[in-house]
C-alpha cells in the first residue's frame, strides 16, 4: 500500500515533498502527488509517515485503500 494526498484538502505547499524518503512525491500545480510505486510508507525510514507528520492540514495525506500495504522484505 502507499499513502495518497488528497487533492481536495492539499494546499500545494510542498511541505511533504523534501520529506519523503523515497522521493515519491511530486509537486503539481494544484496539489502535490505520491508515487505509489515508490512509496513504502515510510517502513524502514520512520516510525510515523513523514508526509502525515508535516501536513498542515490533518487527513490530506491517508493510507490509499485500494492498493496492498507495503511489505518490507
Ligand atoms: Fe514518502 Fe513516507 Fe509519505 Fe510514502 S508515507 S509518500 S514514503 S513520506
């Protein structure tokens, strides 16, 4: 699974973006975007998603139901 910005909340500040450690997330004109295939939910990193601990605004950045959860190997 990964983490997913929603669009509807995201103020585009890209406080989430120099955060990541996988580099999985992208600045958008209008919100800012995970990469799903490079997110690991920060497993391995981070004790809590880096993205949900620097969001400004609480729920924007949520766990995307419709993929797996991440696996560390
Ligand atoms: Fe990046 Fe971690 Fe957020 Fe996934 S959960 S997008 S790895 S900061």
């Amino acid at each position: 699974m990964a983490y997913k910005i929603k669009d509807t909340t995201c103020i585009a500040c890209g406080a989430c973006v120099c955060e990541c450690p996988n580099h999985a997330i992208s600045s958008q004109d209008f919100a800012s975007v995970i990469d799903p295939a490079k997110c690991t939910e920060c497993v391995g990193f981070f004790a809590e998603p880096q993205c949900v601990s620097v969001c400004p605004i609480p729920g924007t950045c949520i766990i995307n139901q419709d993929l797996p959860r991440y696996a560390a190997v």
